[in-house]
C-alpha cells in the first residue's frame, strides 16, 4: 500500500499534527533531562555535597509521594532518574491523552472525518490510521528525548551510558504510551471532545493516587503495580534498568488499542457507547459580549492552569526549607543565585530560583490565550461571530484582557500556595512576600501576551509557533544562565531574565513596568493590525 495513496490519508493528516506536537515536546522533554543532570553535576561537584542531599531527600516520605521513590541520589545518574521520571511521566501521560482525545473524537466532533470517510476507507480502518499518525507523534517525542539524552551522557560531567539514555528515553514515554491509548479508547466511548478528556482524565487521577499510596510506604510498594505511572516507575531507568515492566505497558497499550478499533468498527459515525442527549438544553449565560463569549471559552482552561500552578507552589512551599537545608553550604548554588540576581539564601533562594521556572509556565499559559484565539480563526469560528454586530477591535481586546486577567490570577495564586507550604515549615517567609513573589511572576507573560498579539495581527499563521517559541528560548537561557555566566546581550534575549528571583531579592518594579509596557504596547498594534487584515484560514 503506498504511503501516499488515498487509502492512507488519515495516517498522514494525523501523524502531521501529532509529530508537530511530539517534536514541540520533544524539546521540553530534553531539555528538562539535560537541565536536571547538568544542574546536579555543577551544583553537587563533591561526594560530600551529594551524600548530604541523598541524607536529606532521601528519606523525604512526601517527596517521594509526590515524585516516586528516590534511588541513588548520590550519583548523577540516580538524581535525574528520579527527577525527570516524576515528571516528565505525568506530563507526558497528560499530552498524549489530550492528543488522541483531539485527534480522534475531536476531529469527528469538527464534522472533518465525514469527509474521509467518503473515500476508500471503513471507520475501523480510519481508527487504526489514526491511531499508527499518534504512534507517529510518540516516536518524534522520543527520538527527541533519546538524541539529547544520549548527548547529555557523553559529557564528561555526566556519564550516562548510551544505552542507559536510550532506556531513559524509553521509560520517559512510557506514561505517554500508556495514556496515548487511554485516549484512544475514551474518543470511541465518549460522545464529545471534552467527555472524552473528563474520563481519561479520571483514569489518570486514579492512576496517580494509587502511585502516590504506594510510593508512600514500602509496605504498599506492591500497588505500583496496578498503576501504568507504576509500570513506569517500575522501569528505574539509570538506577538498575528493569526491562520487564514494560511488559504491561505493552499489553496495556496493545489491549486498549484493539478495543478501540473494534467499537470503531461498529459503531455510526458521531455515535458513542456512552449515552448523550442529541439536544441538551441551551446554557446562553455569558453570551451576550465578545468578553463573555471569551470568559466561556476560556473559562476550563484558566481554572485548569491556576489549579494547577496553585498546586505547584504548594509542593514548592512545602518543600523550601527541606531543599534549603539540603544545598546550604554549597558555593556553586550561592553562585547560580547570584547569576540570577538573588542573594538571600535560606527557603528564600530555593523559592526564588522554583518561582522563576513557574513564571515560565505562567509565560505558557499566556502563550496558549494567543493560540486559542488563533485556532478560532484558523477553524473559521470567528467567520460567523464577526459576521454579527461585533467588531474586531472588541473580540480581541476582550480575549486578551481575559487571558492578562488569567496570568496575573495564575501568578497571585500561585504565591500565595508558596506561603500556606512555607508556613507550615516554618520557614520565616512572609506573606507580603510571597505575594510579591507571585507577582513578580506576571511582567514576562504579559509581556508575552503582547507579543504574540502582535505577531497576531500581523503574520497570523505563525503567531501559535513564535510565541511559545518566545517562551521555550526565555527558559532555555535562563536555565543556562543559572548554570554558566553568559553574555548580557544573549542574557536580555529572555524575557525572564528581566524580573529577579524573589523572594531570594526584591522585584524589579521597575523592570516589571517595562516589560509590562511593552506587552500593552505590542497588544494595541497587535489589535490595530488585525483590525485592517482579511482573516486567515489554517
């Protein structure tokens, strides 16, 4: 069969999305694999430093709770095993969900799979196309991942194996693997997008509290096993490689794909195993305004991304001062703060330093408001509201103004999370602080959102790709900043560079201000010019 025959449309439609997104995050897998070893290894130069913080995070039961249990934190290889796996698995599993979900019952939802179907295709076989495009995606995203491990490991700081960064890649996309046919399977029972989302969703919260339970007592250690983020944890890659718990991985993932085939196969199409009602009733509430039309379709997203940074300087705040005690005494950390601008040290530096990483994140949910609003455009949503008696200039403003009311929400929620961690370590931080802290967070995703409303109104095909690629260059020179002198000139190309790590120094208001303007600025031209410019399909 040629590859590119009609007969293998959809594997290719599928696979030109899932691989643009899988090399997307391809990057920020490697690049936190290359961050983590890198990091510890200049941090951590010395048996001494190193066995103090085995001491100290070693028998940490909530650290290991929440990131699975920490082997060989005495070693390189033991301390970005255990770093990257307790992340990098449940970001993955979140991506891969959300794609098959999007891909899949999304793309039906959209009405575009009618299309396909007229060709010379059956609904099984579009499903199983589909399905080899996702596998497409995960390959991008290891082969991303492997290509900067395996790079990582020859330096001569580091020393991983080849093989042992190529296992490391391997137990990465385990989660992802995993949860890539959970999506699968919940696009052919749900009846939309978003139930489909709601029950893999579920699926993974289970998953992750029955790791949590486990990792919390060596007595339940056995319940890993019931858990495919057990399953990857299982592997131990770099710390005593275990092959054989990929097995379930792949009887999971070969067991869910084949059900979903099968109910693709015979069902309808737009039909669902799962009961809907063709005609809920209507919710008009908040439709009366471009701002409340950008409220409703903005609303889930924004309360996912505060939720979950509220969740993130949670754990930061519980774990500062431990974190603190464990890098106390170490020239090269005292000497990454001051690359970064800080100089108190204590749960403060430690702070300083995670709240920086935050404002990234922060700066990536500023990005996905441009995004969004590009992706109604591209979809041709926009066609028929603007055909109403709404102007441009009142859409746009509207969804920026609600995506710069998200990012300082975000930003605000997620000090004060740090404060209610801290202050039950006491860690002496305050709650003025802390506050400020989180709004020291908001000046680079403004300025962020600016930026990509400018892009926006003036190339609009390449506003999504500039402005998250604003944000993966800011992190990236920030990451290298913390660990090597650079050149100013590079230094101001990074847009976190610009506010300092507080609560480790106090903000830059100034430079806060700055930053801030210029958004605003860049969003007023943004919003003129796409005031005088005919609309953009996809």
């Amino acid at each position: 069969m040629p590859l590119d025959g009609p007969s293998t449309v959809v594997t290719r439609l599928t696979a030109r999305r899932a691989v643009r997104s899988g090399a997307i995050w391809g990057g920020v897998f490697g690049l936190y694999v290359a961050a983590s070893a890198a990091g510890y290894a200049t941090t951590y130069p010395t048996p001494a430093a190193r066995a103090r913080l085995a001491r100290t995070l070693g028998g940490n039961s909530g650290l290991a709770a929440l990131l699975g249990p920490a082997r060989r934190l005495d070693t390189v290889a033991g301390f970005t095993s255990w770093r990257t796996m307790g992340v990098l698995t449940v970001v993955g599993a979140i991506w891969a969900m959300l794609l098959a979900a999007r891909l899949l019952r999304g793309e039906e939802e959209e009405g575009r799979w009618e299309l396909l179907l007229s060709g010379r295709t059956t609904r099984g076989l579009a499903a199983a196309q589909a399905m080899a495009g996702l596998g497409a995606g995960l390959i991008t995203l290891w082969a991303e991942t492997a290509t900067v491990a395996v790079w990582v490991g020859w330096s001569g700081k580091v020393h991983f194996s080849t093989a042992g960064s190529l296992f490391l890649a391997t137990a990465l996309m385990a989660g992802a693997a995993a949860f890539l046919a959970v999506g699968a399977l919940t696009g052919q029972l749900a009846a939309t997008r978003r139930q489909a989302n709601g029950i893999a969703a579920g699926v993974l919260g289970v998953s992750f509290l029955i790791r949590m339970v486990a990792d919390s007592s060596a007595q339940l250690a056995w319940l890993r096993w019931a858990s495919p983020l057990g399953w990857a944890e299982e592997l131990r890659p770099l710390t005593g490689s275990r092959p054989v718990a990929l097995v379930p991985v792949v009887i999971w993932v070969a067991v869910l794909a084949t059900t979903a085939f099968v109910l693709a196969a015979k069902r309808d199409l737009g039909a669902s195993a799962l009961p809907s009602r063709d005609a809920p009733p209507p919710h008009t509430g908040l439709l009366g305004s471009p701002a409340g039309l950008a409220v409703r379709l903005t609303g889930p997203v924004a309360i996912g991304w505060i939720t979950g940074l509220a969740a993130l300087g949670l754990v930061l705040g519980l774990v500062a001062q431990t974190a603190a005690s464990a890098i106390t005494g170490s020239a090269s950390i005292e000497k990454a703060i001051r690359r970064l601008g800080g100089y108190r040290l204590g749960a403060a530096s430690y702070l300083g330093v995670a709240l920086v990483i935050a404002a990234a994140l922060v700066a990536f949910a500023a990005a996905g408001q441009v995004a969004a609003a590009r992706d109604e455009e591209a979809a041709g949503h926009l066609d028929h509201l603007l055909a109403r008696p709404v102007s441009r200039t009142r859409w746009l403003a509207a969804r920026l103004t609600i995506g710069a009311a998200l990012v300082i929400a975000a930003s605000v929620v997620t000090g004060l999370a740090a404060w209610v961690g801290a202050a039950t370590q006491h860690s002496g931080l305050g709650l003025g602080q802390l506050v400020q802290a989180g709004l020291n967070m908001a000046p680079p995703a403004l300025f962020v959102l600016g930026a990509g409303a400018l892009v926006y109104g003036v190339w609009p095909r390449a506003a999504t790709g500039a402005t998250y690629a604003l944000v993966a260059w800011s992190f990236l020179i920030e990451l290298v900043a913390s660990l090597v002198t650079t050149n100013r000139l590079l230094l101001d190309t990074s847009v976190l560079s610009h506010i300092t790590p507080a609560p480790a120094a106090n903000p830059d208001w100034t430079a806060a201000a700055w930053l801030t303007g210029l958004g605003v600025l860049g969003a007023a031209v943004g919003i003129i010019r796409f005031d005088r410019r005919d609309l953009a399909g996809a």
